[in-house]
C-alpha cells in the first residue's frame, strides 16, 4: 500500500491539480489505479481511465468518471485537452498520451525515459544531468511541440505523504487491490503471471 500510494501523491504533487480538472490514468485497472484512482476523487478531479474491460465494475466503484476497454477502443482518437495524464505503460503509449493532453498540460511518466528536469530535481551530478537530457530529449521534444511538461518519478520514501494518504484511505475506507496468492513452493508461477501482465491488483506470495 505505501509504495503505489506515494507513487500517486508524489505523481499528483508533480501536476498540482486543480479540482473539476481532468486526469487521464493509463492502465489504470491495476494496482496503482486502485489508489491513485480514488486519491484523484478526492482532490476533485475527473478521472479517466484504460484497461481491461473485466475490471471496469471494479474502478467504476473506486471512481472512475470514463473508461476505455484497450481492446476495443482506442482512447487517443476519442479524448482531447486533458490537463494531466498519469503514464504507467511507458514507450508504447506515450505518443498518444501526448496527443490527448491539451496544450500547457502535464504528463508523469513511471515507465518512460528520466530527462535533464528529473537529474536537476534529484540534485544528481552535472555529467547525470548531461546523460539524462539526451535519454529524454525524445519526451522533452514531444511535449515542446504544445508547451506540456514531462516528468518522470521514482518515487521517494515521505513520511508526511503517509500520513496524508492514510487519512484519505481511512476517510473512503479503501482496500488495497489483491489479485491472486500463492504459497511459497509455487512461486515461479506467482513471477510468470505478473511478467505476462493484465494484474487487477497486487500478486502475494504466503508465507507459512
């Protein structure tokens, strides 16, 4: 739960929304979606989001306003002037994030490339901040071209986030997403389901 929570709150703190401002999830059916979802309502945002159509009832429940079943609908030919796009899939989607994002929006990458901006605000070295403009020039280009920012986040440990997000979970009463759970000796079918992907939520190993 503190990982994917402050993965959200340091995304949104990144974007500094405004609330009845829209918010595009990628893949939002999977563990992150289950808090960055309701973490979104509560700031007051519209939240969109893609994914499998099986787990729509699911984030419906948590808030979602939109969804798009990946498999059927193609989300960058229908919206248009999003003001912030949370990115979990990474290179494949990026160019349509981009497109659906209106001019002067925000995108926050957890799966692109880390840019010159994500070097200075880390205080890395100057030669870091030389090679991370160049691993991200192609996002800093694209987002150039309607006046968007690009960030990328690792996320960071942050006491006072915690604490923030608790009094959210706690308001709204809200769970983690489990998806399966496996018993120690079946661990490497546990790693092969979450490597082929499609996850409603965390994949638990049981310890006896």
């Amino acid at each position: 739960m503190p990982l994917t929570a402050l993965t959200a709150m340091q995304s949104f703190e990144l974007m500094n929304p405004k609330a009845d401002e829209s918010i595009f999830i990628s893949g939002g059916t999977g563990s992150l979606g289950a808090m960055a979802i309701p973490i979104a309502k509560s700031m007051g945002l519209k939240v969109i989001t893609s994914g499998s159509a099986r787990n729509r009832e699911r984030v419906t429940e948590l808030g979602v306003d939109e969804f798009f079943d990946y498999r059927t609908q193609d989300y960058s030919e229908i919206l248009a002037d999003v003001d912030y796009v949370l990115d979990t899939l990474g290179e494949k989607e990026l160019e349509k994030e981009f497109k659906i994002l209106k001019t002067g929006g925000t995108l926050v990458s957890l799966k692109g490339l880390p840019n010159r901006e994500f070097a200075k605000r880390m205080g890395l070295s100057f030669v870091k901040k030389g090679l991370f403009k160049v691993a991200g020039m192609k996002y800093d280009k694209m987002a150039s071209k309607k006046n968007q920012k690009y960030y990328f986040l690792f996320v960071e440990s942050n006491g006072r986030q915690l604490e923030e997000v608790s009094g959210i979970f706690a308001e709204k009463n809200i769970k983690p997403s489990v998806d399966e759970i496996y018993g120690l000796n079946d661990v490497n079918n546990a790693l092969s389901k979450v490597d082929k992907g499609g996850s409603k939520g965390k994949t638990l190993i049981k310890i006896e």
